[in-house]
C-alpha cells in the first residue's frame, strides 16, 4: 500500500491524539483505560498521546483520570472550570491535541478503542478522514434509534454541508482537517456538524456500537432535542425558506378564495356565511405566523450568542504524565 505523505504538524513527535471527554465517569476511567492500553499495545512504533477532558464532574473523575497511568501513551489530563457539554469539551480537546491524526472517543467503550489499529491503518492510506458508521446501536431503546434515523436524514437534507448518516463524533481526523476545524470559531458546536464541514477525502468504516459499559447517559429527551435543533439551524437556513414559503402557498391561497366569495355574492347574491370559517382561519393563521416568529428568534438567539463571543470553555488545571518514566509535571 503506497503511503501518502501528510503536511507538517505542529509537533512532529506524536503520531495520535486519542481525545476523551469525560463527565461523571469515575468508575468508567479504569475500565476505559485499561482497554485503550490494550489496543494501543498493538501499536508499538507510534508515540500516542491521550487527552483526557473532565468536564466540570460533579464525582471524583478529575482524581481518577489524574491517577491512570498508562504504559503505551503519554496522558494529559484537562479539567474544565465547569460543565460547558459534551461539544465544548471536544472542543478543548481539538485545540489542545498536538498529534499527526486524532481520534475522538466515549469514555464509556460504546466507540470501541479495538478499532483504532484500523482507523489508523486508513489514515496512513492517506484518508483525512475516518468515519465510523454505526451498524446496530445496542442497549438504546426503539424510540431513540428511530429518532436518530430520522433526524440524521433530515439534517442531512436540510443542510448546505454534506453529513455523514449514522456517524456520531467517533471518527478519525488528520492534522490539516484539525487545522481547519480550528479555525471555526462559532459557539453553536453542533460537532458532528463541524467536523464534517472541511470535507478532504473521506473513508467510513461500519461498526456495532456496543451498550455502555457502566454509568448512564448523560442525555435526557431534552437535551437531545436542543442538540438536534442546534445542529439544523447552526447548519441550514432551511426554515427560515419554508416560512417564507408557507406564507406565500397560504396568502396565494387566500387571494383566490377571496375572488370566490366575491363572485358568489356578485353573482348568486349569497351572504358570506360566517363565524366558524372565521375563528378558523384566524386561529390557524396566528398558528402559522407564531411558528415563523419562533423559527426567526431560533436564529437572532444564536446571532445574539454569537456576538458576544465568549469563550467555548475554561481551563481550571492541566496535568500531564510521559508513557514510560512516569514523571508528572504539573501546570496551569
Ligand atoms: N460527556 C461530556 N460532557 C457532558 C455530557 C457527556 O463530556 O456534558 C461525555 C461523557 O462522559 C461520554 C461522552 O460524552 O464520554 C458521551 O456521553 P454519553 O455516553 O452520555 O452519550 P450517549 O452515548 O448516550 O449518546
Ligand atoms: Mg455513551
């Protein structure tokens, strides 16, 4: 296989940046630890760096992830000044990652550290981009499958950038693409979104996503929608179309009915009859016009968010551990 020469990184020396973002995962981080040493022990010639990301845990993470050592990889451990979810954590550990590749990862082995051989093995064939597909997703209930199948095609539909089906933030990115990412400075972090946006050549590789290992989800129904309407309006202006579109269908509509009623009482000499068709028309007019001034304040919120630019998260302390000597320097 001919290997494709890759552009200069920041730092020549780490080939692979694993990021993990991780909130309320203490008793997750050994058991995930302890498999990532497994699968990286199959590759030997790369210096590998783990960033670990304590998003403001509300249990002892912070003291776990600080306390894991690991003899395949160097580990650096950023802890948050707060929670600032799942996408600003990335986020931190996008911009912190000094590898050739970087993969991102769940610290609750449901994106599995066994495939990252092979996702390493794609790079090196010279994809900048390595998406993992979930075949099956075990342990989730019917309706959050459902939904994601769902929603994962209308965004696709709705938005300018093209979005991989099925891929959540498990995937593998080269340094230019990492360069790039960087580069979008938007507080609205639909990652999933973000990460799809710079394009390069892409590879996907299917997998079973397994049932999380300990712990729960950190996502209520919720959370889920608010996610799910981020990512459309952070990357479609879709809605705001289909407004302008229904308004025109209904006042067209309602242009023509009125020729009707004046012709029949020209005509016929008919009186309009009255107040049911009335009430309802108003009602579903006001109905229409509230849904049109929703889906305009959905996108003034995220302006107004926008121009405040603040920062997408805080770092409290830094701490990071070499692979072999285990010396620990601390910092920040
Ligand atoms: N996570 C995070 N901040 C949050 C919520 C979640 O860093 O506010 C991390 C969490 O620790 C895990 C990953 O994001 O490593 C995925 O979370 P989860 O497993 O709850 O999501 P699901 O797999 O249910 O979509
Ligand atoms: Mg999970």
């Amino acid at each position: 296989m001919k290997l494709v020469e890759h552009p200069k990184s920041v730092n020549e020396d780490i080939t692979l940046s694993i990021i993990v973002p991780v909130y309320n995962e203490q008793e997750m981080l050994p058991i995930f630890n302890h498999h990532l040493s497994k699968a990286l022990s199959l590759l030997l010639n790369e210096h590998v760096e783990v960033i670990y990301i304590n998003d403001g845990s509300t249990d002892d993470s912070w003291n776990a992830m600080s306390n894991l050592t690991n003899h395949y990889a160097d580990i650096e451990c950023i802890n948050l000044s707060r929670n600032f979810g799942k996408e600003a954590a990335m986020t931190a550990g996008i911009d912190n990652a000094r590898g050739e590749a970087i993969i991102l990862l769940d610290a609750d082995l449901q994106d599995p550290p066994e495939l990252i051989p092979k996702m390493l093995n794609a790079w090196k064939q010279g994809f900048d981009v390595v998406n993992m597909k979930r075949s099956s997703r075990l342990g989730e209930s019917r309706l959050k499958r459902w939904s994601a199948h769902i929603y994962y095609r209308l965004l696709d539909h709705l938005s300018e950038v093209p979005l991989q089906k099925d891929v959540g933030d498990f995937r593998l990115l080269s340094r230019r693409v990492v360069d790039d990412i960087k580069k979008l400075s938007e507080r609205s972090r639909y990652m999933k979104g973000i990460l799809s946006w710079p394009g390069y050549k892409q590879t996907t590789i299917s997998f079973e996503r397994p049932e999380r290992v300990a712990g729960e989800t950190k996502w209520s129904f919720f959370q889920l929608v608010k996610l799910g309407l981020s990512g459309i309006t952070a990357f479609s202006v879709k809605p705001l179309q289909i407004s302008t579109w229904v308004g025109t269908l209904i006042s067209t509509s309602a242009f023509f009915y009125g020729l009707w009623v004046v012709a029949k009482t020209l005509f016929f000499g008919e009186t309009v009859a009255g107040y049911p068709s009335i009430m309802l028309t108003q009602l579903f007019l006001g109905g229409v016009q509230l849904i049109a001034i929703g889906v305009l304040g959905e996108y003034i919120g995220r302006i107004y968010a926008e121009t405040k630019g603040r920062p997408i998260y805080l770092i409290m302390d830094k701490q990071s551990q070499k692979n072999q000597n285990g010396m620990v320097k601390k910092h920040g």
